[in-house]
C-alpha cells in the first residue's frame, strides 16, 4: 500500500486534503477514489493511518483518514549523526540511507575541509532539502517517525550547546589516530550515542582535538578507509541492524 507523510493532525473520520507532494505521487500512481493508502505525522502520537481516497482534483487529493495502528518501526538504540557535508549527491545519499537504517536525527556538520558551504537563503533551501530526503526515505522504509535533520553547524558552534553529553549518552569519534578502538567496544550500552565522522579528507587535527575535549571516545571501523558517504553508514548498520 503506497505510504505517504502527512504531518497534520491526523483523526479517525476526520476528512482532509493531501499535502501537495503527497497529492502529485497519488496522481501519478493513478489511484482512483475508493482505493487505500497509508499516512503517517512523522511524529506524535506516532504509528500510522489507513485512510480512503475519497476524491481526485486536477492538484488535490481529498482522503478520510480510517483507523490506527500502532506501529514502530524506530531501532532500540538512539544515534544521533554528526556527519561532515560530502561534495554532490553524496550527501543526499548519506540521509536517505542513514534515515533508512534508523538514525535518531541527523546534524550535517561544515567541516573545516568541507567543499560545500551554505549560508543565508542557500543554507534554508539545502536543509529543506536534505528534511525532504528523510521525508522520502521513511515513506519508503516504513519508519513512523521521521529524524530531524538539523541546519549545518561547525562543530564548535554544535560543542557550544551541546558541551557536556546529553542523558548520559556516550560520543564517539570516527578516527585513525593510534589507541582507538573497536566500535562495538567502544560503543558499550544501550543508551543514546552521537557518532561523529568528518567529510572528505576527514576531521582536521584540530576539530579532532575539541571532540575529544568535549568527551568524544575515538573509534576504529576497521583497517580499511573508508569513503566519507559510506563510514557513518557502516557505523550506523553495526549499531542499529
């Protein structure tokens, strides 16, 4: 059953247009009224809808949201990814596969060797964007709940409100440095954890330096390098899986 993210209040009975996105991709399905698809708010009270196709507009989609069913799909564990912006598509990639293997949020971090840098009504639309990816990958994947994915911040501006782990949950740095360690070990328990990994190139000496000042456990993914796209998400499959 084709599913669809409607963040409005959703209520058994209630009727209601779909959001515009959400209106196209039935279009072009072709449904027709009286066929059934799925809704989801993405957030509080969670699970998701059947609801009936009740009329087709030339843009518009008029649905009766039906019943509820209490459906999770989110992983036991909560990681949070801070994750160096990659060059390109990379990046779209990155979210829509890190949202599918059920990271908690998503916080895009401008490296210092970071190629792409946003500002302004730039900065605005990428992170519009970027929500979009998530958005679409939990519609295809089943999740319920979809990850914020938090404007870019250097990770001194990130360590500014975040200085001291958050609940009590672990931090953990994707480095090569000597003495790291395996991360399964290293990621130890079962509460909330923040990995982070750096863009192409990697952290710099110095960016490395302040996680580890601000309580980040340096980690090892193995001998192999891996690319800046493909690191978290190997970390994530292995805690998350």
């Amino acid at each position: 059953m084709p599913r669809f993210h409607c963040p409005e209040p959703l209520t058994p009975g209630a009727e209601l247009d779909l959001p515009p996105g959400a209106a196209r991709h039935v279009q072009v399905l072709r449904l027709q009224p009286g066929d059934t698809v799925t809704l989801f708010p993405g957030d509080d009270p969670g699970g998701e809808f059947d609801a009936t196709v009740l009329r087709m507009g030339r843009s518009d989609v008029h649905v009766r949201v039906d019943a509820h069913r209490a459906t999770e799909r989110e992983a036991a564990r909560a990681v949070h990814l801070l994750a160096g912006i990659t060059a390109g598509e990379r990046m779209d990639w990155l979210i829509e596969k890190a949202t599918e293997l059920g990271a908690a949020s998503i916080t895009p971090l401008v490296a210092e060797r970071s190629v792409l840098r946003l500002k302004g009504e730039r900065a605005d639309k990428k992170l519009a964007h970027w929500q979009a990816v998530a958005v679409a990958a939990c519609e295809q994947c089943g999740r319920n709940r979809v990850p914020p994915v938090h404007p870019a911040v250097t990770l001194a501006e990130w360590l500014g409100t975040n200085a001291a782990p958050v609940d009590g949950g672990g931090r953990l740095l994707l480095s090569l440095r000597p003495g790291t360690r395996p991360l399964r070990a290293a990621a130890g328990g079962d509460g909330p954890l923040w990995f982070l990994s750096g863009p192409e190139g990697g952290l710099t000496p110095a960016e490395e330096a302040l996680a580890l000042a601000q309580g980040f456990q340096p980690t090892t993914l193995g001998p192999r390098v891996l690319r800046a796209e493909t690191a978290p998400l190997a970390a994530l499959a292995a805690l998350l899986m």
